[in-house]
C-alpha cells in the first residue's frame, strides 16, 4: 500500500481534528491515494513468454540429397566384326558370367580368312627356309673368295626379306584368328543382361551396333552432387577431401518407391572438380548390393546423417533474423535482452544446433521472440510442450 496513504488514512481518523482541518486533511488523503494508483499504473506489467532454460544435449541431423543410382560396370557391348547375326544366346535379363558367349556372328567368312592367313605363313616360312640356306651357301663362298661382297650382301638382304615376309604373315593370322574369335560376341563382365533389338539374321556393324548391356550390380554406385561452400567448409574442418571421405558417417538411401534401402553405404570418392553450370562437387556412395534389388539407372536420396554430441539446441521459433543474421532473446534480471547468435549449416527445419552466442544455463524466450522488444518486461508461462527433450521450462 502507498505510504501516502496510510499517512492520510491515519490524519483523518484523528478524533482531535475539528471542523477545516479535518476536511483539509481529508482531501489530502484522496489525492495521495489517486497518485499512488497513477504511479502503480505507470509501472510496465511483466509479460508471459514460455522460456527455457538451456543444456547440452546428443542430436543427429539427417539431410537427403537427390542420387542417381549406377551399377559398379555398366557395360555397353559392341561387336568388334561386322556380319549377320547367326546365333542369339542372351536371355534378357539373366545373369551372365564374364566371357559367356552372348552372340554368334556368321563366322564362315573369318574361318576362312583364318585358313588364308594360316597358308600365308606356311608359304613364308619355306620362303624363309629357301633364303636362309642361300645365305649359309654364299657366306662359305666368300669365305673362299668365290663370291664378290655384292653377291654375299644381295643374299643377306633376300633373306632379311623372307623374315620380314614371315613376320608380316604371322601378324595377319594373329588378326584373322581374332575376328574369328570376334564372331561369338562374350560378356566382360560378370553381371544382368539388359534388353536388346538384336534377332537372329540381323546385320550388325562393328562398334556401331549396340547389342546389349550387361550391368555389374554386385556393387551400387550412387552419386550425387553438394554445394561447393559445404564441401569447402567440409573440408577446411577435417583439413582435407581424403580426410573428409573417412570422416563421413555411413549414409541410407531411399528408393524411388520412398522406402529405404536395407543396406547402409559408405562415401568413398569426392570430386575435386567443381561443376561450372551448378556450382556444385560430385560425389559418390558404394552400395552392396546381393539381392539385386537396386537397378542399374534408377535414382533415389541419399540420407547423410549429421551427430553432434554435447551440443545447444533450440527451437526455430524462439529466434528471429535481422540482415541474415540469427538472434534469440535472453532473459536477463527478468527483462528481454537480444543476442546474435551462429548455428550449425545443417538443420532439420525445426531446430538449429548453436554454435556461438549461447552457453549452458541460459534462460532465452522459447517462442514469440519476433513479437519481443529490447529491454520488454519478461516473466514465465508453462509452454504447451517442452522445446526439447533434454531443456527445462524456467518456473517450473
């Protein structure tokens, strides 16, 4: 109660009192209790904000990113000779092993330039038998002064001849016996068959037809790209790209259909080129892949989870920006005072992770702060529902 009023109350119940001044007194009690009420009302009254009171906990962020997903070999494959197709031994989508013959290409032509290339060598190397025992001849007759050097160097270059001859025959049946071999078309690659438009009687030109593909899915690989500033920052926090890549947690994929992938993946290679037209590093995650449920060409997110240990977190809604910059409220001596403060790059749209600007046993406002003032009275109201698992409401 207002002291100028108990001082009027108490003057004006005084029995001594008589006639004016008992009126004059009382009038000074009625404007002493009217200031009282004027000064009470002057003073701002406390607003209720729910605030929390804050202290380190455990979080892990996971942030996806569209991927493209490839087999470990994805080969093209293409005849290496040209003929009509006589054999189709691929069943279309089948497993095949590396050097399973896939297709016959007519192979009479080639046996019979292999029977040519081979006679051609036979017929060489009598050449080169004849040419040797001329050389042996000759090399005894200057000996014996028989032969001039003419002779004897005219016989040298015969044979030189019919060894070069030979070498040249032998070449062209190593090349015919290839292209024989080029007819039956073989995988490379253990992996599935793809599709192919190639029948029986088609004719197919060498490495300008596609036959089929046969992709290695053994093995995933699943890329994606990231913004050169995170990759930047990534690596000047672990110190290097070789050092980033062992520093990445094992990463899940979601499919197409928004499942996920039963089989966790681990980063292994990180670009060092950036992309001119986006702006952006490619990287790449390995999948095993045993039950051939991811398919070569499909695509999908790739989940990279984030753990922080021992970390401030705060709710989104208890801050506020000003020119990019993130500031919350702390309550100080019961008043609503602004502090900017540095978050985490990663967050999960409802919660940030604080970096710099706020330290354990901070009180700050824990929603409304865009509807606070500096210096606003703050006191505290029961929030409908803890901000996070491990903070307490200030009050309680």
């Amino acid at each position: 109660m207002c002291p100028h009023s108990k001082l009027g109350k108490n003057i004006y119940r005084r029995k001594t009192m008589k006639g004016l001044n008992v009126i004059t007194l009382g009038l000074f009690a009625s404007l002493a209790m009217i200031s009282c009420k004027q000064q009470a009302a002057q003073q701002p009254t406390a607003s209720a904000y729910p605030l929390i009171t804050l202290a380190p906990e455990d979080r892990t962020l996971t942030v996806s990113y569209t991927a493209v997903i490839e087999g470990k070999q994805d080969v093209e494959i293409r005849p290496q000779v040209s003929g009509f197709v006589t054999d189709v031994l691929v069943k279309e989508g089948a497993k095949v092993r590396k050097g399973q013959t896939l297709f016959i290409i007519d192979t009479i032509p080639y046996a019979a330039a292999y029977q040519q290339a081979k006679a051609a060598v036979a017929t060489a190397e009598a050449q080169m038998a004849t040419a040797k025992l001329n050389l042996e001849g000759d090399e005894e007759l200057y000996e014996q002064k028989v032969i001039s050097d003419f002779q004897l160097q005219t016989t040298r270059n015969s044979y030189n001849t019919a060894a070069a001859n030979l070498a040249q025959a032998r070449a062209q049946e190593v090349s015919a016996a290839n292209n024989l071999s080029f007819a039956k078309v073989t995988s490379p690659v253990n992996g599935v068959a793809g599709m192919t438009s190639v029948r029986v009687g088609a004719l197919v030109s060498a490495a300008s037809t596609e036959l089929i593909n046969v992709t290695d899915n053994s093995q995933m690989y699943v890329y994606f790209s990231l913004p050169e500033k995170e990759v930047l920052g990534l690596t000047k926090e672990y110190g290097s790209i070789d050092k980033t890549v062992e520093a990445y947690p094992a990463v899940s994929l979601t499919l197409n259909d928004g499942s996920l992938y039963e089989t966790e993946g681990k980063i292994d290679v990180i670009s060092r080129i950036v992309d001119k037209a986006t702006g952006a590093v490619s990287l790449r995650a390995t999948f095993a892949n045993p039950e051939g449920r991811l398919m070569s060409g499909g695509s999908g997110k790739i989940n990279i989870p984030y753990e922080r240990k021992g970390v401030i977190v705060i709710p989104q809604e208890a801050t506020f920006e000003v020119q990019d910059k993130i500031f919350v409220y702390k309550v100080i001596d019961g008043k609503a005072v602004s502090a900017q403060i540095k978050v985490f790059k990663i967050n999960d749209g409802k919660e940030y992770i604080v970096e710099e600007g706020l330290k354990e046993g901070d009180v700050i406002v824990a929603k409304g702060a865009g509807l606070l003032r500096e210096g606003t009275p703050v006191a505290a109201a029961p929030a409908a529902a803890p901000a996070n698992d491990g903070a307490t409401k200030e009050g309680e």
